[in-house]
C-alpha cells in the first residue's frame, strides 16, 4: 500500500473511530443520543466554516439525494462554485464530498482530518457524522464555494446538519422509516424531518401524503417560513420516457391558460412549456426534479440568480448512481436502493413501466431494522424468483433469516453469499429471457454495483 493510501486509511479508521449510529441494529431512546450542542461545539472550534457560503438544506426520507443532484448540477451549470455533502457513500468514502462534481482528493482529506484532530477531544462523545459533516462544511469554505447542497442525514430536527442557516429549506417525500428513531406515523416523521425549516426563510416541499403536509404546513407557518409547494406553485408532467432517461414539462400557475391552449392543439402552438430531460429513471424521478426545479427557481427570486438554460443543462449531466441504475440492457440488470415500503413500490412501478410483463429474478437483502415484510409485499407480486443474499454491513440480515420471510411470502426462493456469487446465478437464470433487479438497501445496490464493475473486465 502506497503512503498515500496508507494516510488515507488512517485518516478513515480514526473518523470511523468514533460513535457510529449508522451500523447499529437498535437505537432505543436514540433521539436522546442527537444533540446539536456537540456540533455547534465543534464548529465554533472550526470559526465556523458552514456560516461562509450559502447553503440548500435537502431532508426527506426518500428523493433528498436526487433532488441535491440535480440542485447541485444546475447551479455548476450556472457557474457557481458548488459543494455538495451527501450520505452515505456507494463506494468510496470521498463520495460524500464534492466540489463542481469532483470528490474530495485522498490526500485532501488527510490534510482536513489532521486539522480537526487537536481539536477533537475538546467536544466528548462527538460522532462518526458529526466529524464527516464537519469536514464537508470545512472543506467548502477552504475551496470558497458560493453554495453549498447539504442533504441530511437522518431525520432533519436533531441531525448534524441542521446547524446551518440555509438560503431555503427543501423536504422531499415522506414515508415511513427509520420509525425506532423519527416515530411511527407520518405526522410525526414529518415534524423531525420539518425540524429543517427555518424562521422567515423559504420552504419547498414536495408532494406528500395529507398527514405528512398538514405537519409540514403547521411548522411552516409557526416559523413564517413561506411555503412553496411543488405540483400546486410548480406545476409538471411526465413526457415520453425510454431507457436513455426521460422527458417532463415544468410551468407555473399563471402558465397554466397556455399550457392548456398547447395540450388543445396537439403541440402545435408557438409557446410551449419549459421542456427538460433527466437521464434518471422512474416516473419518482420527475417528481424528484420537479421538487429541485421550484427549489432552484426560488433561489433565482432570492438573488442567487439561475435561469432555465442553465437548470436544462445541469439537470440533463445529473449523475445520480444506484437508484433505477441500468448495468446491463441484455440481459437487464438493475440497481436499486429501495430500503423501505415506499420506494420499494416506486420501484415496482418502474419495472412495470420499462419493462412489461417481462419476468422478475429479485436479487434481495437488506437491513435488519428495516420494513422488511413491506418491502416484500410490495416487490414479491412482481417477482418469479428471488435470491436472498447479504451485504458486509453490520446491520445486514442474514441471507437465511431473511430466504424464510420470503418463503413465507409462497415465493421461490434461495438464499446464496456472497453478492457476486449471488448476481452469477442471477444471470445464469435470467438467460434472455429475465431481468434481474438486485434491491433493498444502499449497501446492496453498491455491492452489486461493485462486483459488476469486476464482472465487465
């Protein structure tokens, strides 16, 4: 190993060090382990780097990391210097920060982790995302960014994150998980994720579920946070789709008499709605971009100017891997990091879409505290055979455990590890007949990911 690479190693298992929530199984009384205090700690140790640059905050439970994407590239495409924190990473730790698209650099983030070390042991108990989190705000304000996307990492009310006084506030779809930490009914969810919002500053809320808006308009207007709210003051549509990506229409309420001259004519009138393509894929996708366009077009009206040229531009080179992730097209092979009843409908719905009636080989693991039994109700209709495997994370279930649950669905099933043995059978029974979709958490989309990138060589 090269000294570099032996540095960075280093530099990772001394972050990794530290309090890791994200790999343990049970977090009973966790809210009572999130406190903001450490974090504010930290910062003004750091003269807070996060209060030098402008900042688009993104939760929800699913879409917050699509909708930073396509944020993050448009205002690129603006040319704006721009950072963008994400979580957690598919493959390499670096992914999580970037400036104008490039990751962090190995030897970067030696330099970064040296800095905050000496300064560590002045705030007990800081976490694992704590330190990350610090560093992708330090690391921004060193590459003097003009903007900066965070995403969150779980919930929004407690998370690290939220120590930022954002530009404008973005809250994606809200569905239910991570119910042991954020509680068990939307409303509720909704309010630890609307913990995001702001007083006075905007917030751009995408579609949701009644219970989870009302919360999300109850908080909005205790703080008198304007409400921006995308499919009522952004308008959009889907447009033709195929597996080079998709087409949509966005406009505004007071476009809406010409939008409906342009439907009456068949197209044929001189105006038309601001057409955009997306190369990701699954009508959830549409969404995900309209929600970043109203964020983006908000921004515009607080002087953080970016027009539509340039968002058609960013949305259209937005790289977003493992969600509705095509590896292969014969035969098709999917990515997909669905890890909870929701997204695993989203899914199926995309299937169905882009493939009908073909038959399912479902490659499946995933996270022992996740709605296991949903998902599978969900995905399990649409499945002939399913093979049950598990990625190295210490919240993996196991293959077996999990090959039961399925069985118990009537399912063909069978339970086989590791991952790349798994995706071998997968393709050796899908022939040309199958697609095979390997689904239900992050980490098993990255390792199939991973393992097909060795199977091409």
């Amino acid at each position: 190993m090269e000294k570099n690479d032996l540095d960075y190693q280093k530099s990772l298992d001394f972050i990794y060090s530290f309090i890791d929530y994200s790999i343990k199984r049970n977090l009973r009384n966790a809210a009572d382990k999130f406190k903001l205090e450490r974090m504010v700690q930290f910062m003004r140790l750091l003269d807070d780097p996060h209060k030098k640059y402008k900042i688009i905050h993104v939760a929800g439970t699913k879409g917050k990391g699509s909708v930073s994407a396509f944020c993050a590239s448009s205002l690129k495409a603006a040319g704006y210097n721009v950072g963008l924190y994400t979580s957690p990473h598919m493959e390499e730790f670096s992914e999580r920060i970037r400036v104008n698209g490039e990751e962090i650099t190995r030897q970067e983030f030696v330099q970064l982790v040296e800095k905050i070390k000496p300064l560590v042991e002045q705030v007990p108990e800081i976490t694992t995302f704590e330190l990350t989190t610090a560093l992708g705000f330090l690391y921004f304000a060193e590459k003097a960014v003009d903007v900066a996307v965070v995403e969150v990492g779980l919930g929004g009310r407690l998370d690290a994150t939220n120590i930022v006084d954002p530009l404008i506030s973005v809250i994606t779809s809200i569905s239910y998980d991570h119910t042991q930490i954020l509680g068990n009914t939307l409303s509720k969810i909704a309010y630890e994720k609307g913990g995001i919002i702001k007083p006075g500053r905007p917030v751009v809320v995408a579609p949701q579920k009644d219970e989870a808006f009302k919360k999300l308009e109850e908080l909005s207007i205790e703080r008198s946070a304007p409400l921006i709210r995308v499919g009522k003051d952004f308008l959009f549509a889907a447009d033709k789709h195929s597996l080079d990506g998709q087409n949509m229409f966005v406009w505004t309420p007071e476009e809406q008499p010409l939008v409906d001259d342009y439907i009456e004519s068949g197209g044929l009138e001189d105006w038309t709605p601001l057409r955009i393509k997306i190369p990701l894929l699954g009508y959830h996708q549409v969404v995900n971009a309209a929600t970043a366009y109203a964020a983006l077009m908000t921004i515009n009206k607080l002087g953080l100017k970016i027009n539509s040229e340039a968002i058609v531009r960013g949305f259209a080179q937005t790289h977003w891997p493992g969600r509705f992730e095509l590896l292969c097209r014969q035969p098709p092979v999917i990515i997909d990091s669905a890890h909870n009843r929701d997204s695993a409908l989203k899914l199926r719905l995309a299937v169905d879409d882009y493939f009908p009636g073909f038959p399912v080989i479902l490659v499946f693991g995933a996270s022992a505290d996740k709605d296991i039994s949903g998902m599978l109700s969900e995905l399990l209709p649409r499945t002939g055979k399913v093979i049950t495997t598990q990625s190295i994370h210490p919240r993996a279930i196991d293959a077996k455990e999990l090959l039961e649950l399925v069985r118990r669905h009537g399912c063909l099933a069978q339970a086989i590890v590791p991952i790349e043995e798994a995706l071998k059978v997968a393709l050796k029974e899908a022939g040309n007949e199958a697609i095979i979709i390997i689904t239900g958490s992050l980490f098993v989309a990255a390792a199939a990911r991973a393992v097909w990138s060795i199977l091409r060589e």
